[in-house]
C-alpha cells in the first residue's frame, strides 16, 4: 500500500510526567521556558484498543517554534496510555505528532505495515489517533486531523 498524498506535517513532541507543577518548575528553572497554556481538555468518544475509556488529562503546552508545540501532559483519571507508559518506561518522551489531513488513510497504510491503533478519540475541532508504533524507534506516533473551529488552545 503507498502512502497517503496530503499533509503529514510534524507537529508535537509529548512529554509524560507524574506531576505537572514539578516539571513546569523544572523547565522554567532549567531552560527558562514558561508554558503558553496549562489546560484540562475535554475528551470525546475515546478508545483505548479499541474498548471505550473516559480520561482525564493534564497538558501544558509549550511552543517551540511558529509549527511545533512540545506538550507536558499529567494523567489525571480513568486508564490511560500515559499511566502505562509512565508504569513501563518512566516520565519523559511519549509521542511524536504529525498533522495530517487523512487520518482514515493514514490508518490504514500503517495498519498494512503491520501497526495497530492504540487509542483514538475526538476534542472540540479535532480527532486524535496514536499508533502502537513504539517497537518502531522507542516513541509512540499520534495522528492529529483539524476540522472546523478550534475552540481551544491546544
């Protein structure tokens, strides 16, 4: 299968941490960055291989340059792919993120390659989509498609 044409823009790096304030301070006393937002967003039609899941999600967000945002997130309830990353691995790198503009394509390309969905779920103005691509280069891959209005930050 060949890859999808269209938008496949690098986007976000995701950092996972246990406590939100103590990496904020972290970053802003060692590097002197301060996040452009800390937010609580809101979670849609969420699955977690595919079985449904409510999640409750911390995300500071950092920008790094005019395209490409590193984002902190805390998990803050129900199961999550950050609780288990951090239980198997620690804090630190989680996710790579690319825009794009044919999630369902994308999908499908990487699921030919042998890739499965790990979660998928939906925020105001987008749909989110990591794949299980952590055997392939140690970091897991998020698929973010825009759509209408954004009506918040991150």
């Amino acid at each position: 299968m060949e890859r999808p044409k269209g938008k496949f823009d690098f986007c976000q790096v995701g950092i996972v941490t246990r406590d939100m304030d103590r990496t904020v301070r972290i970053f802003e006393e060692l590097y002197g960055l301060q996040p452009r937002c800390i937010v609580t967003p809101r979670y849609e039609n969420t699955r977690i291989r595919g079985e449904q899941a409510e999640i409750t999600i911390k995300i500071a967000l950092y920008r790094v340059d005019d395209r490409v945002d590193f984002e902190l997130i805390e998990p803050m309830g129900g199961k999550t792919i950050y609780d288990e990353w951090i239980e198997e691995k620690g804090e630190g790198l989680h996710h790579m993120a690319f825009e794009v503009e044919d999630a369902q394509g994308w999908i499908e390309y990487y699921k030919s390659k042998g890739i499965s969905v790990l979660s998928r779920g939906e925020r105001p103005g987008l749909t989110f989509t990591y794949l299980d691509t952590s055997a392939h280069g140690g970091v897991i891959i998020e698929l973010i498609e825009r759509f209408g209005e954004r009506t918040d930050p991150v």
